[in-house]
C-alpha cells in the first residue's frame, strides 16, 4: 500500500475541504474524465467499498476490520491505481473522499443505492434506499446505481424492498444508466439472517431479480460464485458481474472457483471489495492484480 506519509498531507486536504469547500465535490464531478463500463475487451473490474454504511465492517473474522476509514482509503487508492482495475462501487461518502483524492479519473463508478438494512438488524430486509438514488447518480455523472434485493418469504419487508428496487431500476433505466441488482435468497436461523446459495435458491433469485422493474435494457446482475454456476447462468441473459464476499478460505481456492466461472457466458467480471482490500497477507496490490488478470486476461493486466 501507498507509504503514509506520502497519503498524509493529501488526507489533511480531504479533511479541509470537507470543512470549508463542500461545493468542490460538485465541480470535481463535472470535471472528472468518464468512461463506459464496458472497457475494449468486454470485460469490467471493480473495487467495492460500500459495506462500512450497512454496518458490515467485519472481515475474516475481524469484527472491525473496516473501521478505520484512513486505512480503507489507502488500500482503495491502491487498489484503483493499479492496471486492470476498471472502478469503483460505494456510497457518497467514499465516492466523495476519493473524488476529491483524485483518484477516479477515467474509472467506472457505481453509486450504492440501499443500505438501510443492517446488518445484524431486526429490520435487517426492511432495505431502504438511504444512499444514492438514480437523480443524484445522473447529477454526479456515475456510471449507474447498485441496489441489494435480499429474498425471504417469511419476512413481510421484503415485499416493500422488492418493490423499491424495482423503481429504481426504472429510474436508472430511463436516464441511460446501469441498475446493477444483487439478489439473494435469505432466511433467518436464531434469528440471524444468511444467504442461501443452493443452486435453486439462487437461480429463483436470478429469476426475481431479472423481472424488476419496467425496463430491463439496463438490468445487470451482481451473483455469488458457487459450484453450479453453469446452471445459475442458464437462467439469466443479463450480463453479469460476479461478486467476492467475505473469503474463509485459501485464496487459490477462491481464484481457481472465479476462473472457472468468468469463462461462463454472460459473465462480464468481478465487483470484488473486503477478498482483495483485505487479504491474508496485507498485500492489496498483488490481490488487486491476481483477480484483474483472471477477468482481463487478454489484456495482460498484471504489471511486474
């Protein structure tokens, strides 16, 4: 990761800006340089930074490993200067930090859009839209908006989620900016919620998820990888972007799980945050590369 004392004084402009010129984030955003999502080889690599907001600041095991809002801006400025790396998912206030850091120039960047549920929460699938929405997505010039659609028939608040990430797909889809939905078929045990990756859970997911909203010309799907994942891609044409989770295992088990699944058709990439901002032996910047060459690997993204 970048030296310290080399992101000190930059982090000192951050805090002063923030007090005294907040218009600036506004003029920085019509004047950075934007790019399509899509990049020459048809593929997308992005960075995600937007689970600090839902309360999900554990990683591996370590309950407050996202906490330190400096240390998370510095693995992230590593993670997006380095090539192949294509973007950026998270909520305004990171958007924003690293918007005035400079550090998003000619990248993709995807607005959070419901982090409402938190995690841990009675309330947990009551996921209202407290970040972005698509007016503000289009203002700021990003490339689309992200939302989180969990599933559980026995909670009456999934009926008031699906039916928001519905309209925000419409929304998003009739100014010409990309919905990026990720479903997930849930239930509680003792009372925590969890994910059921069973390929039929997840492929009813695809299937709800793929019928949101109005429009589906700009819907893209943002899956788990899990071992049947030919037959979860059966089920969908929407181009799809695969996601990391929270790792509990090797990372050579996790990369060879992607390989195979990025050579699925319809897989376009990664949206990957804590697996590569926090692996096991803090080195973000050989993370960040190994994942970039698996999904540009015609590009030669890895550079010695």
């Amino acid at each position: 990761m970048l030296e310290d004392d080399l992101l000190e004084d930059r982090f000192e402009e951050l805090r002063e800006l923030r007090a005294t010129t907040p218009e600036l984030v506004t003029v920085r955003a019509a004047q950075r340089r934007r790019r399509p999502l899509l990049g020459p080889d048809g593929r997308v690599m992005i960075v995600a930074a937007d689970h600090p907001a839902r309360g999900a600041l554990g990683v591996r095991g370590h309950g407050s490993a996202m906490a330190d809002r400096y240390d998370l801006l510095r693995r992230l400025l590593t993670a997006l200067a380095r090539p192949g790396v294509d973007g950026l998912l998270a909520t305004a206030d990171i958007i924003e930090d690293l918007l005035l850091l400079g550090a998003l120039e000619d990248k993709v960047v995807i607005g959070s859009m419901n982090r409402g549920g938190l995690q841990g929460a009675g309330f947990e699938l009551d996921d209202r839209f407290t970040a972005y929405d698509a007016g503000t997505i289009a203002a700021m010039g990003l490339n689309g908006g992200k939302m989180l659609t969990r599933i559980d028939l026995a909670d009456p608040a999934t009926a008031a989620t699906l039916e928001a990430c519905g309209r925000a797909v419409t929304e998003l889809s009739s100014r010409g900016l990309t919905a990026l939905i990720e479903p997930f078929w849930c239930r509680r045990e003792n009372g925590r919620l969890v994910s059921d990756l069973s390929p039929g859970a997840v492929v009813k997911s695809v299937a709800i998820a793929s019928g949101l909203g109005a429009r589906s010309s700009h819907s893209w799907l943002k899956l788990p990888v899990i071992e049947e994942m030919a037959e979860v891609m059966n089920a969908t044409t929407l181009p799809t972007l695969l996601l990391g989770g929270d790792p509990d295992g090797p990372p050579e088990q996790s990369h060879a799980r992607w390989a195979a699944a990025l050579a699925l058709p319809g897989v376009r990439g990664f949206v990957m945050g804590r697996a590569l901002l926090y692996p096991p032996d803090g080195d973000v910047a050989a993370a960040v590369d190994s994942a970039a060459a698996l999904v540009h690997a015609d590009a030669k993204a890895v550079i010695p």
